[in-house]
C-alpha cells in the first residue's frame, strides 16, 4: 500500500489456520476507484487508508461468502483508523462509501460468527503483518487472488514473502548444494586412505579403569601409557639378545652295576 492519494494502492489479507502456523488462503488486489468495475466497494481514491478500509472489507466479505464456521474469527490490523470506521468508533471525513460498506459487511458477518479485532504494529516483524503488507503491495502492482483456487495454483512460489526474504532462502540453497558437493568430493578424495582413530581418554571411573592409575589428568595418562610401550620394548630386546641353549643335564644310570640279563631273566 502507497502513503500518498490518487496513487496505485492495493490491499491484501493472510488467513491463517487456527494455530496460525499456516497460511490457508492469501488474497489481495488494486484498490478499486471507479464505480462501473465490478469490485469497486467505494475508495473515491488510492491510498494507505483506502487499502486499509478495502481490506476488511474483502475479508468480511470472504467470511459472509465462502467460510461456513461458526468458530469466532480474529482480525489482526496495523491501522486503528480502518479498524474504527469499521466498528463506528471514528466517523468518516471522506470515502464516507466506503466505511459505510465496511460497517455493513461487518454487520452481515457477525450474523455468522463471533468476530474480534486485535491491533498490531506494523513493520514489528509479525509474520502475519508481513505477509498481508507483501500480498498488498502485489495488488498495487494490479495481481489479483480473490478464491482459493486462485490461491492454491500460486501458493506454491510464496507470495506472501519478498523478494529479498526469496533471494537470502535462495543464497542459503546455493551454499548448501556446493557444501554437499564439497563434501562428496572430500569423501571420494580420502576414500582409499588408512584413518587411524587417535586413542580418546575419558574421564573419572572411565579414565581409572582403563589406565589404573587412578585420577590423574589426561597429558599424564599419555605419558604413562608411552612410558609403558616403550618399557615393553625394551624387556622384548633384552630378551631376545641374551637368549642361549642351555644344555640338559645326562640322566642317572639306574642299572649301571647290574649284571647283564640273559634269556631266564626275560619275561
């Protein structure tokens, strides 16, 4: 929507669903101004008032046509000035036809449901204040999305968002697709390696059960698990230098002063 008179402006509604985490319908045109169009509701001009005021009137008049519940209904609004003529408490000093359609359209909505008006401000990055200021500004532009079957053939390229929230989702996806093939090309590189894990060394109850030498820190458990390798070595060497046969002592001659057997003596 435009700041200044009899220029484009445009108007735009966000529904959300009942947790407000999702859009179910966007809708949002040009502000009307000549009384032969089809959905001219009374702006004699342009501007940010008029695509305020226009706006509550589309979406009171989407609830009277195409919303069959009967669950109270919320309308979030950045602009007191609309909202008021809307309930009566601000009298019109111009489009005085259009705050009276607005009035109406609330009168014939409120046959149907309970409906409640909630200020918030604007430009305080509220998602949903956000996403009806972007939808606006297309229909400044002169888009139009008016049903749900409008909405549901372009819901899919976000219009809610902008341009510039589009380009830094779009920049994110691009650095995410050459980090994955960064790492794939890494992994095809080091594939044929041998990865030897470095030995990790725990804490506490870990730390004394796998070392036995109870609680000390980790440097130290370094130092004295190579201390050990190294002494080890150095017992194998010994070993094997001063390895040598060692002769087996001749067994005694238990029958060395017996006289010679002849064949009585055999059994």
């Amino acid at each position: 929507m435009v700041n200044e008179k009899n220029c484009p402006a445009g108007w735009g509604i966000a529904i959300y669903n009942e947790e407000g985490e999702e859009i179910m319908t966007g809708l949002f045109g040009p502000v009307e101004t000549k009384h032969n169009n089809e959905h001219f509701l009374g702006a004699e001009f342009g501007s940010n008032n008029t695509g305020e005021l226009t706006a509550i009137c589309e979406g009171l008049k989407w609830i009277i046509e195409n919303d069959d519940s009967t669950k109270p209904i919320a309308f979030y609004y950045d602009s007191k000035y609309a909202a008021k003529i809307t309930t009566g408490e601000y009298k019109a000093e111009s489009n005085k036809y259009l705050a009276a359609k607005a009035r109406t359209l609330l009168q014939q909505a409120l046959n149907k449901r309970k409906i409640r008006f909630e200020h918030i401000k604007g430009h305080s990055n509220d998602k949903g204040n956000d996403a009806a200021d972007e939808l606006a500004n297309k229909g400044a532009e002169g888009q139009t999305c008016r049903t749900l079957e409008q909405w549901n053939n372009i819901k899919h390229t976000h219009p809610e968002t902008s341009n510039k929230e589009k380009e830094k989702d779009k920049e994110k996806e691009d650095r995410d697709r050459l980090n994955n093939i960064r790492l794939a090309e890494i992994r095809i590189q080091e594939r044929d390696r041998i990865q030897i894990p470095i030995p990790s060394y725990g804490y506490g109850a870990t730390r004394r059960s796998r070392f036995a030498f109870g609680r000390i820190t980790a440097n130290q458990a370094r130092t004295n698990t190579a201390k050990q390798q190294k002494q080890n070595t150095v017992e194998i060497t010994h070993t094997e230098n001063t390895f040598h046969e060692i002769e087996e002592p001749e067994e005694e001659d238990l029958f060395k002063n017996d006289e010679e057997p002849n064949n009585d003596d055999c059994a």
